[in-house]
C-alpha cells in the first residue's frame, strides 16, 4: 500500500497534521499538495478540535518544491502544479482552528510557505530556513516572507539565498519560540494543551480578529473586534469566563 502523504491524527481536542513522506525529506509535489488541502479541508465545520500541530515525518520538515516531477512537462502543467500550491497554503491559512508549525529541522522554499501559513512556528534551535528559489531561476515565497520579516530582509534572503539559522529566524520575527531540540516535541503539546483548554469560540474568533485586522487600518480593525466581542456575548456562555479569570487573579494574588 502507498502510505499517506499527509497524516492526520486526532486527539481529543488536538489534531496533528504530519508531512509523510520522509524517504523524499517531505518534498512537496503535486500529489502532496492535494493531501494537504483535503487533509485541512476534512476540519471544516469541525467544533470539536481546538487546536492543530502541524510537523512533519524525519528529520528535515520539508526539502521544498520536488523539482524531480518538474522533468518532462510544460509550462502548463507547471502553472497548474503552482496553483494547487498556493490552494493548499491558503486553505492553512484560512483554517477557523489555531493551527501551531513544529519545525525540528531544514525548511526549504515551499516548506517555507507551508509553515509560515500557519499561525506561528515553534522551531528547534536545529532547524533552518532557505528560499533559493530565485537561484533555482524560479520565483516563490515572494509574499508570506515579506509580511513576516519585512521587505528589505525577505529581498537579501531571497535575492542571495542564503540559510538562515534558527536563532536568526527567531530574532526576524519568522519563528515565535526557540526550543532545545529534545524539548520541542514537548513544547508543541504543551502550547497546543494551552491553546486547547481556553473556550473555543473565544479563541478562534481571536484567530479572525487578528487575522481580518491585519489587513486593514486601525479603526477598522477596532470595528472586526467590537464584532467579535458582539458575537462572542450572544454565543457564549461569556459570565463563565469572567469568572474563571476573577478567581485566577484571585489565586494569584
């Protein structure tokens, strides 16, 4: 049996979504692409899961794009291979659940893109991130590196293709947290347990606030949290909430 490219494992309220395909150092090719989407696709309309760790089988997170399934086909195919790419970047993106990046080794052009469609990234102090693709006489990750670490830095690495090391990563605002190798796989579940035993609702029309405000001015942005803040006292049991955290201070104090 071909064994599944992207695995996906659920929890209790934690999900795991796993690049398999370690013999190819989870390259990405068009078959990959599709079990990506349909694997981010399969949480629509799911009100159980709270929280989802996105890692990879192996040693290196992903090696970037399979160039090897590029030989022989035309610019047509190559467009298309490119579209279901970006479909499968965006439908991360776009996931209602907070979706966590465990990277434990090299990220390389299109891993890149997988991680940095993820809501934050928790590397290994082992782990390293290159976008050779302009070297490669491509173009890519032109986007999402300039929204993370701002243009003049995305331009140097992209335009030398130099490998960034993890504590650079951290320092450009690419990765949220730096851990030991041996401790990373515990830090992802105890971020995710974290993200997990806040109220639901709460935390994912956080992710939309954050996410819809990004894209638009000050003012307007306020207007997407009062709308959050609106949904959040008519479909909750929001009282609870303020309860718990009055006796959390409480404790604290």
């Amino acid at each position: 049996m071909t064994p599944e490219l992207v695995r996906t494992v659920r929890q209790g309220p934690i999900a795991r979504i796993t690049l398999n395909r370690p013999e190819a150092r989870n390259a990405v090719n068009l078959e990959l692409c599709h079990a990506l989407q349909a694997a981010f696709d399969s949480f629509q309309g799911d009100g159980e899961t709270a929280v989802i760790i996105l890692d990879a089988a192996g040693p290196v997170f992903c090696a970037g794009a399979d160039m090897r399934e590029r030989k022989g086909k035309d610019e047509a195919w190559v467009l298309a291979r490119r579209q279901a790419s970006f479909r499968a970047y965006a439908t991360i993106e776009a996931c209602p659940i907070p979706v966590v990046c465990a990277v434990q080794g090299a990220v390389v052009g299109s891993g890149g893109e997988i991680s940095m469609a993820c809501d934050f990234i928790v590397a290994s102090d082992a782990a390293t991130f290159l976008f050779p693709e302009p070297q490669w006489g491509t173009v890519g990750a032109t986007q999402r590196l300039q929204r993370r670490i701002g243009v003049a830095r995305a331009k140097e690495l992209l335009f030398t293709g130099r490998k960034m090391d993890a504590q650079e990563a951290y320092a450009a605002g690419l990765v949220s947290r730096l851990v030991a190798v041996d401790d990373l796989e515990a830090e992802v579940e105890a971020i995710a347990e974290k993200v997990a035993s806040a109220p639901r609702v709460a935390m994912r029309l956080t992710k939309q606030a954050v996410d819809q405000g990004s894209r638009t001015d000050l003012t307007s942005g306020i207007e997407i949290e009062m709308a959050a803040i609106r949904q959040l006292l008519t479909q909750t049991d929001w009282q609870a909430g303020v309860a718990k955290f009055s006796s959390e201070v409480g404790n604290a104090g």
